[in-house]
C-alpha cells in the first residue's frame, strides 16, 4: 500500500490500515493527514516489513505506546517515522523496537525524542545499514557498542545534545560507514584517529561542535568534508592530505593557520573563512574550473588578485589584506562578488562590467581605497540585486547609468565623495517594486549544479544514501550574507529575507541641490538615508507615499522650509531625524509613529518649535506692564542704589578686571608691548601740551 506524496488529508482511515493485514509495505509519507495516529491499528499485520510514515505538515502525531508490553508479530527490515511527533507526551522511544531482530533502515528524525543514545539498536539488528536519529534532544555520552559492525554504513546522529569525547575505537567498530554526521552536538576534545582511517567514509560532518584536534589523514574516499564552527587550529593543508577524491571542503569558524597549498585540488566548493589563514592567493584557486564557491574571508591573505579565468558562482574575498588595483583579466562571478575590507586601489576596470557580467547578482566593493568615478559601463550589469561601494573615494556625478539597474534592491554609495544632484530617474530602480522569487540567495541556481556531471552524479549518491527532503547534503545549505546599515546599525541579511529588504543609502556624500519628489515613487522602501550631505529645498510631500519606510534619514544637510505634516501616514517608522537643518514651523504631531521620537529627532533647527521641542510656538506678550504699587511701598526714588551692595560687589569686579588684565599681559609678551607703548604714547602726548600751557603762562606772569 502506498499512497505517499499525495494531498490526503484528515486522519488515517482505520479501515484502510487495519482490514488487509497481508500487508508487507505500508508507505503513508508526505500527505496532509493530522491527529493521532495508533499503531494498534497494526497489532495483526504478522507480515509487515516495511511502514514509512513521514508528515507533510508536521501535523500528525504517532503513538506506540498505548499497549502495555506489546510484542508485535511482525518483524520490520524499514522503519521511517519522520517529522511525526513521535510519542508526543513522553518522548520516548518506541519500546517495541527492544523486540525487532531485522531491520536494516531506521529513521526517526524530527521527532524530539529524549533520553540516551539507544546503543541497543545496533546491537539487536546486526545487520542495520542506516541509522538515521537527527534532530531529537538525545543526551549523554554517544558509545557505541564494543563489537564490530560492518553492515552499517550511513549514521545521522546530529542536532542532539550529545556531548563529552568520542571513543577512540569509533572508527575500528563502525569500519565500513560511509556517511558520517555528528554535527550540531556538544562533542569535544580530540577527533579519535581511527576515525582519520576509515578509508570508506566519503560524507563527514562534525561542524558545530567544541572539537579541537584533527586527524583525517588516511580519509582517502572523503567527498564532503565539513569541520566548521569547531576549535580545529594547526595548518590543515600542512599535512599530506590525500584529497584526490574530494568535491566540497568547509573548513570555516575555526583557529587554522598557515596557507593555502601550490598544487591544484579539484573542488566544487572551498569554505575556510573567519580562521588565521595568510599569504597570497595561488592562481590555480581562480582558474579551477570546476570551483562554483570559494570563501576566502576573515582571513589574513595578502598581495593581489591573480587573474582568473573561471566565472564562479560566488567569490568572497572580503576582509583580508588584500592590496592593488583588481586585474582586467579577472572574470567577474557568475552570481556574487564580494571584496569588502582590504586595501584595493584604483578605479573599478571596465572590463568586468561589461555585457558578460549581465548575470552578477551582487557587487560588494566596500571599505576599500578605490578612486575615481563610477563607471558608466556598470549600466550592463542588468541583473544586479545588491550595489554596495561605501566607505571609497568616488568622486563626481551619480551615473545616470545606475537607474539602468531595475533589479536594484539594495544601493550603497554611502561615505563616498559624490557630487552634483541625486538622478531624477532613481525611481526606475526597483526597490522591491518588481518582485523576485528567484531564490537566488538562498541555494545554488540548477546551472551550478547541472554544469559538473562528476557534482551532479555526487549529489545523486547522496540522494541514495540519505533520501530525506531536508538533506543539507544535497543542497547548498549556505546563504549569501549582505551587511547593510539601516536603524543607526548594521544588519546581516542573509537568504530569502533578501527578497524582502529594500534600502538606498547616499549618506556622507558631497551632493547638492533639491531632494528628487520622484524618490516618493519608491513605495517599497524600508531604509532611506540621506544624510551629511548639502541637499536644499524643502521635504517633499511625496515622501509620504513610502508606507513600508521603516527608517528616514535626513539630517545634517541645508533642508528649509516646514515638515510635511503628511509623513504622519508613515506607520511603520522606527527610526526618523531631521536634525541639523534650516527647517522651520511646528513639527510634526506626536501621535502614531511619531509619538516614539524625542527632540533628537529635530535638534539643530533653531526654526523648528512644539513639543517634544523646548520651542514653544504659541506666541507670547513680550510687552512689561508696570507692576502694582503696593499700599506698603517706600517713597524711595527707583533709581536709588543699596549702597551696601554697591560698593562689595564693585570692588570686587574692580579687582577681577586688574587681575584678569595683569594676568594677560604677564602671559602674552605682544600685549604687554603694546600696552607699554599705548602708556607711552599717552604719556607724550599729555606731557608737551601741559608743558607748553605751563610755559606761556610762566612769560605771562614774568615778562
């Protein structure tokens, strides 16, 4: 019976399960059946091998325990209960399987099962092939047991809590394995070695882990190799490694050290970012053809980009030490170039803007040291999703080539030296008008995977070995990441959450002129920021159609006039300022969104007043009128002075003005000059002519 990959929905008939109990293969996966399932319901199916029940909508719950010690009459080969919510109260695991002798495939994943690693599933079923228990909360030591067990040769312990070290015979009692995943637990300490000589063992997974050593040297048939998010340190390509078979390789997240080897490895795929890697770049990285992905970032690379003739799939290069100007003979990638954080220089080449680069989907140059002015050439990139060129030197105009990209999603000019106006035509650019489900920066495109036959035919053993639908294995399970600064933060975007993000950053630029009211045509944008530039004019009202604007950012330019009392509307605002500009009249009421925003918001505007101002704009009498004259008055005169008052308080101003001018004329040699000659000045003059008085006066009185 096998009604798999359907619609069914509501509960699985009893009839149709209970009745024909000459059953041997039940298979009921991926339908939309919900409540509670029994297996009661196969207490007389004496002949039954084979049950597969995995939901489709994670709405199906199954439930082995309600016949107290009931030993089934049949004897399973493949048991798959998948995404079920397995025992749902108590989490255990199914007690009957203490009594089945010959199953060869065991799948309960997804089913958030407790307690130990149940060692006696291998030692009951000598002869399992697969044993697949991912993604239950199994806690403890992972032992196996002490006999040798050839048969198995697929084990997905992963996404447990299992912890502590694994046993040094692992790879002596499980010989012939060849999937491995043990990622996502708490395992640490040493990777055994006899682990490092299972010469059968072609999938390994032990990422996310605390393991601190490695040792795979005799892992001849290694395809898929991933160790990342671990304490792994030492030189990894030091070691003679025989990776002769090898096609992926993620060695990120960790403390390796030392460079990468001269001689070529046929990869798909190269991950060994975020580690203490350093010296330059081989060629032969850029020039496999059979690379898709290499993520060299976080790293302490050094040199050039040596030319490269193969366009892949994604190149990050980002926050190395990477210096020169980036070569003419480089290829741009197929779908992701990101070179953020070195120290490239010179402008961007021409030749990797061109019609063959019309697939790039993103274009990350950021925090570097290029110059010039951006290219016109750079309107051929017609698929491009993410422009990201902050924190350079550009200079000049705004390519009105730019509004040629409509895809746009995500533009970042910031922190630049920009001028002249913002294009008028920046609302051809997409912004999230035109919507893409693409998928793109979410899993590898099908060109990616179909170009290789050795990759494909890869995957396709995979596919056998571990047929689950949520495999890692057989996708790519990394997602672009896109670092993006909106809400006075940077966020990473990674995704299909990308499909959803939508910013345009000018910010610290040198532009000029009146804000575009086109830009107003943008209705789904989230992040808008503008500002230490030298806009003018006034805010446009039609700033009040961006209903999805989560942050505006205006200030620090020469904006004038009252603030649309229309962006009220904008209901989704966290983050709004317009300070630092020339802006004048009330500011916008506080209520809705902008009952959130506090003076901050508006500072730096002498002409702005309301609340949450200190401004008040009600207009008050600025007229004194007299005060009364009280009954009990003095007759004194107003002008007359509290002498007792008087004379300390001019006495003391009296002194402060000798020492303050003592004090500059001692401190400053140029004042005290001039002082001196102002006195001596005065002094002549006032003495010839009081000299001269006294003279005829003397020859009057004594002729």
């Amino acid at each position: 019976l096998d009604i798999s990959s359907n619609r069914f929905i509501g509960n699985v008939s009893s009839n149709l399960i209970a009745s024909p109990t000459s059953l041997e293969y039940i298979d009921l996966s991926y339908n939309l059946f919900e409540g509670l399932f029994s297996f009661s319901l196969l207490a007389n199916h004496s002949k039954l091998e084979v049950i597969i029940l995995a939901s489709g909508n994670n709405k199906l719950e199954i439930e082995t325990e309600n016949l107290a010690d009931w030993d089934p009459s049949f004897q399973l080969k493949v048991l798959i209960l998948r995404h079920c919510y397995l025992n749902k109260l108590t989490g255990n695991i199914p007690k009957f399987l203490f009594h089945q002798r010959k199953l060869e495939r065991i799948d309960l994943s997804h089913n958030n099962l407790k307690g130990s690693f149940p060692i006696w599933l291998l030692q009951n079923n000598t002869g399992l092939r697969e044993l697949n228990l991912r993604n239950n909360s199994f806690v403890g030591k992972f032992h196996l047991p002490l006999d040798r067990y050839e048969s198995i040769v697929s084990m997905d312990v992963s996404g447990n809590q299992l912890d502590g070290q694994l046993q040094e015979n692992s790879g002596k009692i499980i010989p012939y394995l060849v999937y491995l995943n043990l990622s996502r637990n708490r395992f640490e300490g040493y990777l055994p070695s006899s682990i490092g000589n299972m010469s059968n063992l072609e999938f390994l997974d032990l990422s996310f882990n605390n393991f601190s050593v490695e040792s795979l040297a005799n892992c001849t048939s290694l395809t898929i190799l991933k160790v990342c998010n671990n304490r792994f340190n030492g030189e990894f390509f030091s070691k003679q490694l025989k990776l002769e078979n090898l096609l992926s390789l993620k060695l990120n997240n960790n403390q390796f050290t030392g460079t990468l080897p001269v001689v070529p490895l046929i990869l798909f795929y190269l991950d060994i970012s975020n580690n203490n890697m350093s010296g330059t770049i081989p060629r032969w990285i850029v020039n496999n053809t059979y690379l898709l992905t290499l993520d060299m970032s976080n790293n302490s690379f050094e040199g050039q980009i040596p030319c490269g003739q193969n366009s892949l799939y994604l190149l990050d290069l980002s926050h190395n030490l990477l210096s020169g100007s980036m070569p003419s003979c480089l290829n741009l990638p197929a779908r992701h170039l990101r070179l953020q954080g070195n120290k490239l220089t010179g402008a961007i080449p021409k030749v990797v803007l061109n019609s063959r680069s019309a697939s790039l989907l993103t274009l990350d140059l950021r925090d570097n040291n290029f110059s010039g002015s951006i290219p016109d050439e750079i309107g051929a990139l017609s698929s491009l999703r993410i422009l990201l060129l902050r924190g350079n030197h550009f200079r000049g105009r705004i390519p009105s080539q730019l509004c040629w990209l409509n895809k746009i999603d995500i533009m970042d000019l910031s922190k630049n030296s920009l001028s002249g106006k913002i294009p008028d035509c920046f609302h051809n650019i997409s912004f999230g008008k035109t919507v893409v489900s693409d998928h793109a920066y979410n899993r590898y495109s099908s060109f990616a995977i179909s170009s290789n036959m050795k990759i494909a035919s890869t995957f396709q053993r995979l596919i056998e070995w571990n047929n689950e639908e949520d495999n890692k294995w057989t996708e790519y399970d990394d997602q672009v990441e896109i670092e993006f600064v909106t809400k006075y933060r940077s966020n990473l975007y990674s995704g299909d959450i990308l499909d959803y993000m939508f910013g345009l950053d000018l910010s610290c630029n040198k532009l000029t002129s009146s804000i575009p009211q086109e830009l107003g045509e943008l209705s789904s944008l989230r992040a808008l920021n503008l500002s230490y530039n030298h806009l003018t004019s006034s805010i446009s009202p039609t700033f009040s159609h961006l209903t999805l604007l989560e942050s505006l950012d205006l200030s620090h330019n020469n904006l004038s006039g009252e603030t649309p009392s229309v962006l009220i509307d904008l209901s989704f605002l966290a983050v709004f300022t317009v300070a630092y500009n020339n802006l004048s009249g009330k500011v916008l009421d506080m209520k809705a969104q902008f009952a959130t925003f506090d003076k901050s918001s508006y500072e730096g505007n002498p002409f702005l007043c309301g609340q949450p101002l200190e401004n008040s704009c009600t207009k008050e009498d600025k007229s004194h009128p007299s005060p009364p004259k009280s009954s009990n008055a003095s007759e004194g005169k107003w002008y007359e002075v509290d002498l007792q008052v008087f004379f300390p308080s001019f006495t003391a101003s009296y002194i402060i003005f000798l020492l303050g001018t003592a004090t500059l004329l001692y401190i400053h040699p140029y004042w005290q000059q001039q002082c001196f000659n102002l006195i001596e000045d005065f002094k002549y003059r006032c003495y010839y002519p009081i000299f001269d008085t006294l003279k005829k006066l003397s020859n009057r009185l004594y002729p």
